[in-house]
C-alpha cells in the first residue's frame, strides 16, 4: 500500500465529483430541501378537518354532541346533511372526510338512560387520516355521554407521560431519521457514479493501466462518498438542534461512530451497483431499486416490529435500520454506550460482506 | 433542426429511441422490477396497522385488584408484557427500545379502587410518537375496560351512555395497502416520466449526440414527440403491471373502470414527461439531473402529494405549494378509481389541472430546447 497514490487517487475522486459548480450545489442544496420539505408535510395529526352532521334527532343530547364538535381544535368545518344522498355525495366528492348521524331515537334514549348510539360514516380511501378522525369522534362522544349523564363515570384514571419528547411531537422522530437517510443517499449517489462514470466516459481503462494497486484504487473511490456522508451528516447535526430545537441529549462522537460504520456498508452497496452498470444511467436506476427498500424497511415509514417475521430478519441486514435505531435512541434518548454498540456490532459485518463482494466485482471488472 | 413534420423521418427516430429502452436492462429494471417491488414492500413491510406491542408492567401492589389488572393486561390482543415489580429494569429496557411503554399500577391500587378510584401510570417511548400514541390509548382502554367490568359487577350502569359506530366505506377492515398501491403507482410514474425521461436526455448533451441530431433536418415537434412517446408507453405498462399485481396479488379491489384508470394515468404521465424534458434541456448534466429531478418531481410527488401526509393539516404556507404538485391531483382521482369507483365529476377538474401543468412544462421545454440550439 502506498500512502502518497492513494491520496493521489482519493484527490482525483474529490475533484470528478465537486469540479462542476452544479454538482457541488447539488451536494448541498438538495439535503437542505428535503429537511425544509420534511418538517413542513410531515405531519402526523389530521388538523382542519370538515365534517359532515345528519341530524334527524333535533333534540338536546345532538345538539351539545355538536356544540362540542364544534369546539373541537382539529375540526375546523361542520356540513350539514339532510339526506342520504347528500351524505354519499359529501363523502364521494370529499367535502368531508366523515359524517355522523343521529337518529330520531337519539336523545329520547339519553334522556331515558338507555345507552344511544349515534352512527359515523368515514372515507375509507384515505383510511390512516379516517381512523384518526373516528378516534377524536371517539373522545368527544364520550365527553358528551359524561357531561349529560355524570353517574355513569367509573372512577380511576390512566395518567399518562411520554418520555423523551412529552409533546409527541412527529418532527421529533423524522428529523434524527433524515440524518440516517441524509448520510447514506448522499453517500450512496456518489459511490454509484464513481466507477459507471470513468466506464461510459472510456477512462476506466486509463485507471487499469496506472501503477495503482487493486485497494488502492478502491480506497481512493469510496473515501469521498463516506467524506460526503458525514458532510452531509455535520450538516444535519447542526441544523437541526439549532433550527428545529429537536434536543441531542447523547453522545455525538458514538453519532459519527454509527455513521461510519453505516456509511462502510453503503458504499460498499453503492460500489456493487457501481461495478455492475454500464451507464451512469443504470447506475443511478440501480441506486434507486437499492435505496427504497433499503428506505422502507429501515423502520422509518412503518415499525419494524410491524412486519412479518421473515421480513424482520432481512431488515436485520439492512444498515440503515441499525443506524435508525441508534440516530433515535442518541438524540431523543440519550441512549448509554453499551445499548449503542449492540445495536452497532451488526454494522460490521454487514460492512465486510457488502465491502468483500464489491471488491470480487471490481476485480472481476477489471478482467 | 427544420421546422415541419416528416412521418419517415419520425418513424425513425421513433425506433431509435424504443432501441434504446429495450437494449437497456435498467429501463426494465425501473418499469417492470420496480413497480413489484414496490407493491411487495408496500404489500408486507410498510404496515401501519399495528400489531402485539412490547410492553413492561410493573406490579407494586399485591392486592386482588392490581393482579386482576395485570391479568387483563397479560390477556390483552394487543400487548405483549414483560412484567416485573421493581421498575428500574423496565426503564432501562424503554432507553434501548426492548419495550415501547411501561405501565406502573402503583403501591395502593388495590386500596383506591376498592374506594372506587384507582389511577395506573402509563410510560411510553415517545420517541416513535405513533408507537408511543397506541401505547397510551391502549393501555387506557384495557383500564377503563377492567374497571366496567368491576362496576358491573357490582351492579353499576357500565355501558358507556353514548357510543359512536363507525363505519368505513370503500375499505371497512382499513387495510393500509389501500391507499399505498396508489402512492406506488404514482411513484413508479414519476420515475419513468421525469427521472428516465430527464437522464436520457442529459446524456444526449453530456454525450455530445445532441449536436448530432441538431445538425439533422429533424424538427423539435419530430425530436419531442419520438423522446416522449416511447417513455409515456412504458409508463403505461409499469402502471398495469403495478395494478395487475396489486388486484392479483394483495387483493386490492379496482372498483372503477379499467378506461378511467388510463385516462387518470395518462394525464398525470403528461407533466411528468413534460417536466423530466425541462429538467434535461436545463442541465446538461446527468448527475445534476437525477439529482434536480428527485427534488422537484420525487420528493414533492411523495410529500406534498397528499399520499402519506395530510394535505390540509400542513401550514398554510405548504397547502399553497401543492397545488404547484402536479402529483396532487393524481391520488386523489386514483384513490377514488381503486376503491370507490368511476365518479367523473371528481375526475375531471384533477384531469384537467394535470393537462395544465403538463402544457406548461411542454411549453417551458421546447422554449429551453431552442435557446440551446440558438
């Protein structure tokens, strides 16, 4: 190994991917983008809603059940419907996401203490935002049952507290899982690139005929996408403490630990597809099939725990679920070393196989 | 490059370009393996409907009711307990996500809810907030449960005076795939349309073949129609395969007509194109261009398109830059073709922004294409 050809070798990586002024725009601008985009749509809360009320009741228990509907903070609209056609076509068109009806018995069972019921039609099409809706519907029905008929309350209480971000707050979760995204797609469009380019450019046989060795030719292409990716990552860690207050109570330096180890496994992935194409388009389709399920099953569109048990063993392969694990648990948990590195060992050997088999296609590229 | 049209000339531009698809594996890749894949992470991995949860219950009372308690808890469908008495092993579990909340019937229970009371405290990980929220309306509910059935017992009114039945039309057992096949195809759209689109054509100028078809006698009209035409079709039959597989496979009902699903498809593949051919004639740059055109056609068709987020629960602000979303209007009218069914005055207006935005883009395209060439 020779330490002036590799930094030779890694100085020409460096200069092919930020020479371009558009290209090191595009570094920089598009991360920013994605953070502003994230935190302003990301939004687990269904706010503003419009619903649509059928009242056939006209009496006093519909009426406080709308009067509290009314008070609600998330339901901004009330529609009233007056019959089942205008009830299909509220919810067909989407002027409400739900409607609720009562019945002509509903307040004359209130009054005679027999347990009423007041039916709620939702959108199914939209079913995650219908079944958040039916459960603030939930809430206030009750909230009406207790506030006309106390004596039928049962004492006790649940009283709740959420640890590491009281407030529930969603930006809390996305913000330290688009770092983990951040680091290994910055890392990872790069690392795609680097080989597909010299080939369709025609000076990947240049690069064969020089004196460098196989390694060293290796270290000098993956070393700037890993230096990309905690780039990018120092970015984020910056940004978003400071801008978005989301608190990073643990350890920064096991953060950059996990993103190393993280990124060693990336760019071994980007490096397969690299050696693979043909094209810098290939490359780039290749690095999209890699990066949506790598994405999707990271647990941050859905919990792991969620999915069924064969798909859970191979997301155990997968570097980014690792590295979401210890980015949530760092920043909003203060997670202790020793849980950070169970969750990290992982990272290793996944690193060497994904670093292992690249380097076989490399070669065998080369031949 | 003349003006005029030519059917010889086009034709052959035409064969040029489905040569290029078809002798590329990765454009088979991106419209036949994607979409699949797609539907089969959306199908198993990307479930929103949760499951048994982890969590810890710490026991500080011996009485009969706090056992009675934790039983119901230990019975629950909905939760898996680690139970212990002492809490400090729990708390260390929820730092390292082993459990995803910790509910503590506390020393006295038993005692309180003889006297009709009888609070528990519930702990949860806020840091999955969707997680963390499940937890703690669970946890209550197995409580407030328990505690009926206690009244009951003892002769106390325990239905709840007033309950809502709902109801879930187009999707009553609330399948979440529903509503992602939809988000799938969109996506698979938005990569054939503006991302392959975009790249194909970046290469052409990084290549240097762009001044090569310049000095033909080929006309824009001619050279637009053959770029786009092959790329509208394969996105057609990405979103058939997409569909196929969805209906075959995962049980998705199309309850609207097979017509209205490509009218919607194919107004939605018009700005797509249209923008991945701005976003080519701009840069001239295929790393540059892959990496524009997932910020401003990606990124945004994901987003801001209404498929995972809310669109009127986000600030104002926001809510005015989706209607520049050209994906926007793309699931609603697909969401409704899936599982509601044929409703064309809903279709329509969509139908209808979707030209718009795709006659800009075409406009603004050809506009930079000639600026180059002049």
């Amino acid at each position: 190994m020779n330490g002036r050809r590799i930094l030779a070798m890694v100085t020409k990586e460096l200069w092919a991917v930020l020479r371009d002024p558009h290209a090191r725009l595009v570094l920089i601008a598009p991360p920013l983008m994605q953070l502003i985009l994230f935190s302003a749509a990301a939004t687990l809360e269904v706010k503003n809603v419009t619903i649509g009320v059928w009242d056939r009741d006209n009496g006093a228990a519909s009426a406080e059940f709308i009067n509290q509907l009314a008070g609600s903070p998330n339901i901004r609209r009330i529609v009233r419907i007056d019959s089942p056609k205008a009830l299909r076509t509220a919810i067909d068109d989407q002027q409400v996401i739900g409607a609720i009806i009562f019945d002509q018995a509903f307040s004359r069972d209130v009054a005679a203490h027999r347990p009423a019921t007041a039916q709620a039609i939702f959108d199914g099409r939209r079913s995650n935002a219908a079944q958040i809706v039916a459960g603030y519907l939930g809430t206030i029905a009750a909230s009406v049952g207790a506030t006309i008929r106390p004596e039928t309350s049962v004492g006790g209480q649940t009283v709740v507290s959420h640890w590491f971000n009281p407030n529930l707050d969603y930006l809390w979760f996305v913000m330290p899982a688009l770092v983990v995204t951040i680091c290994s797609l910055s890392a990872l469009s790069v690392t795609v690139q680097s080989v597909a380019r010299e080939r369709e450019l025609g000076t990947f046989d240049q690069l064969m005929v020089s004196p460098l060795r196989l390694h060293e030719i290796l270290i000098g292409k993956l070393t700037p996408p890993i230096l990309i990716g905690l780039f990018n990552t120092t970015l984020y860690l910056m940004v978003i403490p400071l801008f978005y207050g989301v608190p990073l109570v643990g350890s920064v330096l096991l953060l950059y630990l996990a993103a190393f180890a993280s990124l060693l496994a990336v760019v071994g992935v980007g490096m397969m597809v690299s050696a693979l194409s043909q094209t810098q388009q290939q490359a780039f389709l290749g690095m999209f099939l890699v990066t949506v399920p790598m994405t999707l099953l990271s647990g941050f569109a859905a919990p792991v725990d969620n999915m069924p048990g064969w798909l859970q063993i191979i997301a155990e392969a997968n570097p980014q679920k690792h590295f979401l694990v210890i980015s949530e648990g760092l920043f909003l948990k203060g997670m202790p070393a020793a849980a950070v590195l169970r969750e990290l060992w992982p990272l290793i050997p996944i690193a060497a196989v994904t670093l292992t088999v690249s380097t076989l296609l490399f070669r065998s590229r080369m031949e | 490059m003349s003006a005029g049209f030519d059917r010889r000339r086009f034709r052959a531009m035409l064969v040029k370009e489905a040569r290029q698809i078809v002798r590329d594996p990765s454009t088979f890749l991106i419209a036949f393996v994607l979409p699949i894949l797609l539907i089969f992470l959306f199908g198993f991995g990307v479930n929103l409907d949760t499951a048994r949860t982890d969590i810890g219950l710490s026991r500080q009372d011996d009485g009969a009711a706090a056992r009675a308690l934790a039983g119901a808890f230990q019975h629950s469908r909905w939760f898996a307990v680690r139970q212990t008495g002492a809490i400090e092993p729990l708390e260390n579990a929820l730092v390292a996500g082993e459990v995803h909340g910790i509910v503590v019937i506390p020393n006295g229970f038993s005692r309180e809810a003889a006297a009709g009371g009888g609070d528990i405290q519930v702990i949860t990980d806020g840091s999955s907030p969707n997680t963390a929220g499940f937890v703690a309306s669970y946890a209550d509910g197995v409580r407030a449960s328990w505690a009926a059935a206690r009244a009951a017992e003892r002769g106390q009114p325990a239905a709840p005076p007033i309950a809502l039945v709902p109801r879930f039309w187009f999707n009553p057992a609330l399948a979440s795939r529903y509503f992602l096949v939809p988000g799938a195809i969109a996506i698979v759209m938005t990569m054939i349309g503006s991302l392959l689109t975009a790249l194909i054509i970046a290469r052409e100028w990084e290549r240097g073949t762009m001044e090569a078809i310049m000095a033909t006698p080929l006309g824009m009209g001619e050279f637009i129609a053959s770029k786009v035409i092959p790329y509208f079709l394969l996105g057609i039959g990405s979103m058939t395969v997409c569909t196929l597989i969805a209906i075959a496979v995962f049980g998705v009902p199309l309850r609207g007509s097979p017509l209205a699903l490509l009218v919607i498809a194919s107004a939605f593949l018009i700005p797509a194109l249209g923008l991945g051919l701005l976003i080519s004639a701009t840069t001239k740059n295929q790393f540059v261009a892959s990496q524009i055109a997932l910020l401003t056609a990606f990124l945004p068709g994901m987003l801001l398109s209404g498929f995972l987020f809310e669109i009127p629960s986000m600030p104002r602000w926001v809510q005015a830059i989706t209607y520049a979303v050209p994906a926007r209007y793309l699931i609603p009218p697909l969401q409704t073709v899936f599982a509601a069914g044929d409703n064309w005055g809903l279709f329509l207006p969509d139908i209808a922004a979707m030209l718009g935005f795709g006659l800009l883009f075409f406009t603004l395209a050809i506009r930079a294409n000639r600026r180059r060439i002049a």
